[in-house]
C-alpha cells in the first residue's frame, strides 16, 4: 500500500492496484494460524493491522471507480 501511495497514480491506480504476493501469503499464514489457534498475541496485532488496510483499500477502491465513472461520463452543457 505504501508503493500505491509513494506512486501516486491516482484513481486507475488505486483500482488495479493489488498487495504484494509476500504480503498476501503472510495474511494467509496468520488466518490459518489463528484458525488453529496457534496465532501470537503479536501475529493476532499483525493480522488485525492487515484486516484494517484491507478494509481502507476496499473504501478506496470503491471511491476511486467512481471517480473515473464520473470523469467518464459525458458532461451536459446547458
């Protein structure tokens, strides 16, 4: 999420946007864990920071399509 910010390629860019393999394994490595309940109180933060980015990049997402719907659609002249 940081590198989609640092570039700072506006609404495309947040909309294709995708974490990092690295990023996406770990989350998967900490909800198996927690599944099992062999999860940290350290890896339970990690996980609950992670759920946290996920939810505002899905905001962001959100927000962003609709900006480029906006910037889409034909402008009315009156």
């Amino acid at each position: 999420m940081i590198e989609l910010i640092a570039q700072g390629g506006g609404p495309a860019s947040v909309v294709t946007f995708r974490p990092s393999d690295v990023a996406q394994e770990r989350v998967y490595e900490l909800i198996e864990r927690k599944r099992d309940g062999t999860i940290t109180g350290d890896e339970s933060n990690q996980l609950f920071h992670y759920t946290e980015l996920e939810h505002i990049l899905r905001m962001a997402k959100i927000r962003a399509r609709a900006v480029l719907q906006e910037n889409s659609a034909p402008s009315s002249s009156v």
